[in-house]
C-alpha cells in the first residue's frame, strides 16, 4: 500500500485529536508497541504534534521488556496492535501487550486505555503496492509480509478483548477531524525516550529533545546519502530501534524523501527477498545490518543475481562492526561495485551518524566506519585519561557536542552524568574501542563495557544475569560474548546451581525460555554451561575476562594470579560447550 504526504498529514492530525480527546497533553509519555506498520509512523508523528512524549518499544520484546519501560517512563496509554507475522511465526501482540499491562497494574500502576491497530486479516487488500510507477510520488509505501495467495492459509488468532480498556484504533479514527493545530514547543522540549540497555541491567531511558535531533536525523540522512529528490529510500531497521527513528521516521520525512517501509524479514518467503523489492520498487539507497548481509551471504550469489538490482545507487550499513568479508560481499555482489558503501557508525545515544563516509566523496576501506561527519569531534583516550594521537587504539570519545546528543536518560540525570561523562571529564565516553590507522580512518573494534551486540541490538550482560537468575536452580550466572559467524556476536553463559538441582538438557532449555520470557527473543542464548563455581577475585568479582576466554578456547589467560580459586579454570575448559545446546 502507498501513502502519500498529504495523506499521512491528515492521518497524523485524526491520530493526534484521538491522543488530544483521550486526554493527553504536552509532555505525557505514550509507549507504543506495533509491528512495522504504517500505523507506528503515524502514531509517532502524532504524539509529536501534540507535544507528547513517545516511547516506542521494540515489538519482539518480551511482556516483562514492556511492563519495565510503561513503569519507567510512566506512561498514560498503550497503543499495541492485535498481531502480525514475523515471517511464518505469528506474534499474538496484543496478549503480550496484556500480559505487560497486567504485571503494571500488579505494580501499581494500572493503565486507562489500550489503543489496538486491527492489523491481522487487511493484508490482502494491502498486499500489492503500486509504488514502482516512475516518477515516483512523494510517498511512503509499506511492503507488508505477507502475500495474497499463502495470507488466506494463516490463522486469525482469538484476540484477548477487555471492553472497559480496549478500543481499536479503526473506530476511534472514523470519527477523527483531519485537522489538528499543533502545540508549539521549544526547541529543547522532549519529543522522545528510547530505552537502550544499560551496563547495571536496568534499561535506560535516552531521551532526545525536538530542535537538535531532528535538525541532526535531517541534515545526517541528507548527506550520508547523498538524497535526491527523485531518490526511493530504504531502510531495513524495525522502528523500534533508533536507526528505524531517525531513518525511517525522522531523517527521510523531514526531507521529504520517497521511502520503503517494510513489514517482513529478509529471508521470507526467500533469500531473494531483499532484492525483488529493491527491484519493485527502484530503490536508489538501501540500508541494512551487517547481520543481514551476512545471513544473505550464506544463501549464496543466486538469489541477488536473479534481480537486476540496477536502480541501486548507494549501500549503507549500521549496527555493529562490518567485517571485511560482509563488507567486499555487499560491494561486489549487491553493488556490483558501482555503488559506494556508507558505514555508519553512531548510537541510540548519538541520535544520529558520528562517523561514516559521504558516499562518492570519501575513500572507503572495507570494515572502516571512515573519519566523522561535520561538527563531530572524535578522539582515542587512554586508559589513564590522555588523547593519543596519530595511529592509536583506545578508547572512542567525542571531544564537543553535536545537536543530535541526547539531554538526559528519563528520570536519571546523574546516571547520565556518571555512563556518558565521568570517566573522561570533558568528553562524551561512546564504551566503545576504536583504532585510528596511520591514515586517519577510525576502526570500530568492539564494546569495551559489560556490553554485547547480538545481531546490531545492544544487551547487557548484567540484564541476562539477572533473568537467569530469577530462575529457582539457578544460585550464580555470568554471561561473556561469544563470536558468532551470523549474529556477530552471542551469549555464553555460565550458571552455577542451587544445592539439589542438576544440570540437564531440559535445564538448559528452561533457561533460554526464561531469558527470552524476561528480554525477549533477541537475548535468546546461544551457549549455556554449567559451572560448578566461578572463578572470582579475592574481593568476591566473577572475572569475567577469564571466562570469555574459556568460552573462546583461548588459554592464553594473562595473570590470574588474584584468583582465589584458580582450581576451578581447568574444569571450566573442559566442560567447554562446543556445540550448540
Ligand atoms: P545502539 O545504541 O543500540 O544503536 O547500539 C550502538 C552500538 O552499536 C555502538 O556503541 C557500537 O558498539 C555498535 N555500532 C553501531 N554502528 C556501528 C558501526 N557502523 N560499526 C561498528 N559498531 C557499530
């Protein structure tokens, strides 16, 4: 289906005096929790004409995600769908979005409404866009999942309904004046949160204000792609990430760019998915994960080459490290080595691009995020606090502001003084490590905090710990990244166990289900092993520098010589999980 800008402005204000007549106000916090449907833009667009604060959540968490960031942020509605595919998996959002509204009721802070998209069962008629016409309309068009002929096969779901508290969002639209005056804000007013994980394990709430991330998201999206106005935009992020805010959302409109938004994931209903859409459509500048290169890689040349893929201009990438075998795939094969590649370093925090080439104009190197965009200021400290210069690896600091920063994370303004300023005073500290080569080029190396990036999304160890350990057998948890050939990088865990319990297979898979219950899918574990004690400091600290290297094989451990049980390291190795549970 397509949607033009005059249609999505009306759609925006109907919403908008929908929030206005439900009695929201500047400055109240909404969470929204919808799949990749047009109904997320629009529902964003409108708390922002309105002044009101959105939160979006990523619709693959878990119940426990979304009930931790309604309290956290204290919202006054939940604006959910009845459900979607993910693929051929069916996603009862709505039940979820329930189940999260209950334990926030059960907390004490019961919601009023529930605002539901009725989603399931309109693909048919949504099923066959007609954005290919040249020249392309100023429009976004949305390539919904499913197709026509496999849509009448799938199963309607018995949606959970409580009548005092549900209203669809259909009904309330109907009614719903096209117009809606907006509330003027300041420049420095909030416009949203954005929870990102957080080493203590606790989400934190990054909050960007109106005037600096929008001029940031525009003016960034303007020249990392180098947009046109005849141009068709893609990005394959979920909205629920910032890369879907600030490059599906925010970047492209402010431009008035021609955009894709799609509902699907890359491999269904095959590995040519990606690419008969680019075809459809003509997209001119895609950008993507490097975990979805890397999964479009292992399906080999074949089902790229099938497309022509000839309108494609410029590729980007965002997320986490490129390597450079997943960088010369996307170059050679998807570009065909005429379209410059854009890796895009930067952070939910950031609000947009910190360090990435301008396609045609900066040399690339495969793997290299490049030199920093225009007005950012990066600079490699040492571990004692001094900025190093010339070739040097280090830590990844910006030196000056830039109008995209964020303000403060929600409710916790000295712990965004502590995370982001404290340990380098004078400089935003990204946890990052970076190498700058003897060319200038900065390379990302990786987190250097208690943090992993499993498939571009950002956890924290500590946030697996603890919902492994709110499971009864479970006395002691530690969690290590682990290289991983698709997702980048994966969990391994090490749990040590309450007297009378003992470590099986079924175990195992109880202890997956209950990260996933507790996170979400995403944080799904990839190794668990059981240990019978960590290996720990004299002051009680599991070093867990040790057991990443267990987890790797590597035994070259360094001093371990603060041990205070060195004993425990052999078994550890020995135990090694060495394929997947
Ligand atoms: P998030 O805030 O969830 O977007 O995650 C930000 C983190 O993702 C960064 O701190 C990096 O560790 C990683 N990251 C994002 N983009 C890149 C990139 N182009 N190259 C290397 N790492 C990246």
């Amino acid at each position: 289906m397509k949607i033009t800008y005059g249609e999505l402005l009306r759609k925006v204000c109907q919403f908008a005096n929908v929030l206005r007549n439900h009695g929201v106000k500047k400055g109240d916090r909404i969470s929204i929790y919808l799949p990749m449907i047009l109904e997320l833009v629009i529902a964003m667009l409108a708390c922002a004409r309105i002044g009101a604060i959105h939160s979006v959540v990523f619709a693959g968490f878990s119940a426990d995600s979304l009930c931790e960031r309604i309290l956290d942020c204290g919202c006054s509605l939940l604006i959910t769908a009845d459900a979607f595919y993910r693929g051929d998996k069916l996603v009862n959002l709505k039940q979820i979005a329930d189940e999260a509204l209950q334990k926030s009721k059960d907390k004490g802070f019961p919601l009023k409404k529930c605002i539901v998209v009725k989603h399931l069962g309109r693909e048919e008629v949504a099923a066959d866009g007609a954005c290919s016409q040249s020249p392309p309309l100023k429009r976004l068009c949305q390539d919904v999942q499913e197709k026509k002929t496999e849509s009448s096969q799938r199963l309607h779901p018995k949606i959970p309904w409580d009548p005092r508290m549900d209203v669809w969002w259909q009904d309330l639209m109907s009614g719903a004046s096209t117009e809606c005056e907006p509330e003027w804000c300041d420049s420095e007013d909030e416009l949203f949160i954005l929870y990102t994980s957080g080493s203590t394990g606790k989400p934190k709430g990054v909050l960007h204000t109106v005037g600096g991330y929008m001029l940031y998201a525009a003016t960034s999206f303007k020249y990392v792609f180098d947009y046109q106005p005849e141009d068709v935009y893609w990005c394959t992020a979920d909205i629920g990430w910032i890369t879907g805010h600030s490059y599906i959302t925010y970047g492209p409109l402010a431009n008035g760019a021609t955009s894709v938004l799609f509902e699907g994931i890359p491999t269904y209903p095959d590995a040519g998915r990606m690419w008969s859409i680019i075809d459809k459509y003509k997209v001119t500048k895609f950008y993507t994960a490097p975990t979805a290169i890397r999964l479009l890689m292992k399906c080999g040349e074949e089902p790229v080459k099938k497309h022509s893929r000839k309108s494609l201009k410029v590729l980007g990438t965002v997320g986490e490290p490129i390597n450079p075998e997943a960088w010369l795939w996307y170059y050679r094969v998807v570009g065909e080595e005429r379209c410059p590649i854009v890796d895009t370093f930067w952070q939910t925090e950031t609000g947009g691009h910190m360090l990435t080439p301008l396609p045609a104009a900066t040399p690339m190197k495969p793997g290299s995020a490049t030199f920093p965009f225009f007005g950012v200021v990066p600079a490699i400290m040492n571990e004692s606090g001094e900025e190093l210069e010339g070739e040097a690896e280090g830590y990844l600091v910006f030196k000056q502001p830039w109008p995209g920063i964020m303000r403060t994370l929600y409710g916790n303004h000295q712990q965004f003084e502590t995370t982001y300023f404290k340990k380098f005073p004078g400089y935003y500290v990204t946890g990052d490590g970076c190498r700058r080569d003897k060319d200038g080029y900065y390379w990302i190396t990786g987190r250097i905090d208690d943090m992993l990036n499993v498939s571009g999304h950002l956890l924290s160890t500590a946030e697996v710990e603890s919902a492994l350990l709110g499971h009864g057998a479970v006395s002691e948890a530690a969690v290590v990244s682990h290289p991983h050939p698709l997702k980048g990088e994966c969990l391994y865990c090490f749990v040590t166990l309450k007297d009378g319990h003992d470590f099986t297979k079924n175990l195992a898979d109880e202890l997956k289900k209950q990260v996933r219950e507790k996170i979400g899918p995403i944080a799904t574990p990839d190794y668990i092993q059981y240990a019978p004690s960590l290996p720990k400091t004299r002051s009680g600290k599991i070093t867990r520098r040790i057991l990443r290297k267990i987890a790797q094989n590597d035994r070259d451990l360094g001093d371990i010589s603060t041990l205070v049980n060195p004993g425990i390291i052999n078994q550890l190795f020995n135990d090694r999980c060495d394929t997947k549970l």
